[in-house]
C-alpha cells in the first residue's frame, strides 16, 4: 500500500482524525483541494461555533485548544429563548457543579486555523517508528473505489493512491460517499443563515439569545468584549432583502427583535449568506472505507451541534482504530467499522430527525402551532428533570448516547 489510511478533506475534522492517530505509527495521507496557505490562514467567513465540552476535551488532547488563545474564545454561560413577542422566555445558566460554562463560541476561521497549525506539527514528521502523516494541498480526487485488497483514490493530476483504509471528510455534499453509493436523508429547509457581527451599547453578559419570530428566526451569539455574532435565518425568498438593507435599518432590526436587551446595536463587518441543507447519510461505512464530519451528518445550526457531531465522530472512529491496533486486529476490520457505525448513528440519527422537528415547529407560524411551541417553552422550563436533561445535551460533556434537544444555538 502507499498508505494505511488516505483521508479526503482537510477540514476540521480531517484534520483531527489524523491527530487522533498521532501515536498510532500509521501512514497516513490527507487529500485536500485548497492550498497550504489557505488552510493556514483561512479567510474570515461570518461562521461562529459554539463548541461543546466534549469539543472543547478533544481539541485540548489535539493540543489545537491551546492554539486559538483564551482572548478568542467567549464563554457561554446563560441561554434565553425567546418567543415571538411574548414576554416569557426559557432560560438556562450554567449548573452550580463546578462547570465553567454551558458552551464556547470561537469564530470559525479560527477553529480552522488551529486546527492546521497543530496538525502542521504533525505532518511530515516521523512520530513512532516509521510513522508519517502528509498533506497533498490543492488535489482533487476524481474518483475512488475499494474491493477485498484495498482502496485506490484517482486524482485529477493523473496520480493513482492506494491505501488500507479510505475516509472521506470532505463536505455534506459529499462527492466521495456518491461515488461509494452511500445514499443520504437530505432535507433542503428552503431557507438561508445570514450571518455578522454585531455592536453593542450593553453587556451581553456571555447570553445567547435565540428569538423565534414570526417568519425568521434570530440567534445572538456572546463573543469577546460587546460583540455579538448574529444568525438570522428567513426564506430563501427574502434573504436578498435581508442582505441588501441599509445599515441604519438593519442595526434596527435587530434591536427591535432583541427586545432591546442590549441596547444600541451596530453592525461590525460584513453580512454573510448561507442555504441551510440538512444531510445525513444512510450508513457510514463500506468495504475499507468510513465518512466522518460533514460527509457523514450535516446538521441544521439550531441545535448546535453539528460542527461538535464531526469532532466526536472522529474521535469515535480513532478510538476503535486504537483498539484495534493494539489487539492486532486490521484497522479496516469490517466489524470495527461497524461498531462505529453503529456507535455514531445512535448518537446522529435522533439529533438529525429532532433537530429538523425543532426547525419546523419553530418555522411554522400557523395559530396552532405557537399555541404548541410556547406550551413547549413553559413545559420545559417548569419541569426541571426535562429542563435538565436539555441542558446535559446542550453542554454535551461526553459522546451522545440519547437524544433530548436543546433548543437554542449556532
């Protein structure tokens, strides 16, 4: 073989699934279509994540953590849902148990860029015995088939790779899990994310709000200082009317659907769109070949939890690998992939079809439908075992094994 494993995509979670065998003495090469310079110092594109517990673990044990810097990252420790007009909100704050915070907002462009700088540490190294892990920037994959022997990759330069194991970590548009004929529950919301920064006169307090109004709905999201990310999400139809307001109007907007709580709001920087698909694919695995991040499950943002989803999922296939090895078993095992499949879709597949629930109960502004949604928002913020349990998943401090959705996020 050329390699152990060839991974296709250097996203996140590519990246972290070669981190996570960085003991592991495997070859391993990493197939991506952008540059070495811009996965250094990807641009910024109006994306913040709110990172779990559990991210937050992995990403330290990666070492990528310590790379973003404390000034970076914004605690989150209170969350409201608000809905519509009424006065009534669902709140969540941080549990008096010694947890630091229900969540982490960092921007995205610079999950990415500490991500890589850690990986870059990595590659082209040898780190056990004749370990080596390489990245081959700016190639694209062309097509890739496995039989009983191995896993070949075509690239468009010509070049033909074989390796003991392929994943595909390349986007919820997946190209490679198409042509492994892995099929997909997708589910186009018929709506966009607009996304920026935003001033303000007052303290967020490290708040997330999420207001669900009448045809759109508003996240703000706590960043450093008075800066908060702002996601709204419409119709499609109107995401050009969104995108084309005035400043003056905009920042009003805003206030007014914020109910004011943080004053004088004012745009900082660009408005960025994105059309909201929810992917989520029929199986994960195949002969010598496995879909982690994206590629495997692309999450609406409400619940928070897809970027969160990629990092454990590849934290649970590194881990069977690992396991594998040291019984001396085959890292391609079919019932090691199985057992990930089976792991990772008992974590996925009541997040994906909840979270779509979610989306449509608070999208539907049918008269009784708001009676449903405010009656949701009151029962769960009266009985505590359920208002409990929200904020367990919320804060996801260890890999999902049940499903019980929060309800606010990015």
């Amino acid at each position: 073989m050329d390699y152990d494993i060839a991974i296709i995509g250097a996203g996140p979670a590519g990246l972290s699934f070669a981190c996570s065998l960085r003991d592991s003495g495997l070859n391993i090469v990493i197939i991506e279509k952008l540059s070495r310079k811009e996965l250094a110092d990807p641009p910024v594109d109006g994306r913040d994540i709110a990172l779990t517990h559990l991210s937050r673990k992995l990403m330290q044990q990666h070492g990528s953590w310590q790379q973003v810097g404390d000034d970076n990252i914004s605690p989150i420790q209170r969350a409201e849902v608000i809905d519509g007009d009424s006065p009534y909100t669902l709140s969540f704050n941080t549990p008096d148990d010694g947890t630091d915070a229900l969540g982490f907002l960092i921007s995205n462009h610079l999950i990415r860029k500490a991500i890589f700088a850690k990986f870059e540490t990595l590659q082209n190294v040898t780190l056990m015995d004749e370990q080596e892990v390489t990245l081959m920037d700016e190639q694209e994959v062309t097509a890739v088939n496995t039989n009983d022997d191995c896993g070949t990759i075509l690239l468009a330069s010509g070049e033909t790779l074989t390796a003991s194991l392929v994943i595909a970590a390349d986007t919820r548009f997946s190209s490679t899990r198409r042509q492994m004929g892995i099929s997909t529950d997708s589910h186009d919301f018929g709506r966009t994310a607009i996304v920026g920064w935003m001033e303000h006169e007052l303290s967020h307090e490290h708040t997330a709000f999420e207001c669900f109004h009448y045809g759109r709905t508003l996240a703000i999201l706590p960043m450093p200082g008075n800066i908060s990310s702002a996601v709204i999400t419409v119709p499609s139809n109107q995401a050009n009317e969104v995108l084309s307001m005035g400043d003056e109007a905009f920042n009003a907007d805003i206030e007014q659907r914020l109910h004011g709580r943080l004053g004088k709001m004012k745009q900082v920087g660009q408005r960025y769109s994105y059309p909201l698909v929810g992917v989520h694919a029929n199986r994960f695995v195949t002969n010598r070949f496995a879909l982690i991040g994206d590629a495997a499950v692309g999450m609406h943002p409400v619940t928070a939890h897809g970027f969160n989803l990629g990092l454990s999922g590849q934290d649970l296939l590194a881990t069977e690998i690992l396991g594998a090895q040291a019984k001396g078993e085959d890292i391609w095992n079919p019932a090691l992939l199985q057992r990930y499949q089976q792991h990772h879709m008992l974590a996925t597949r009541p997040l994906y079809h909840g979270t779509n629930a979610i989306v449509g109960l608070f999208t539907n502004d049918s008269f009784p439908v708001t009676l449903l949604r405010s009656a949701a928002l009151r029962l769960s913020n009266n009985l505590p075992p359920v208002k409990w349990a929200i904020q367990q998943k919320l804060m996801a401090k260890n890999h999902l094994k049940n499903f019980l959705p929060p309800f606010f996020g990015k």
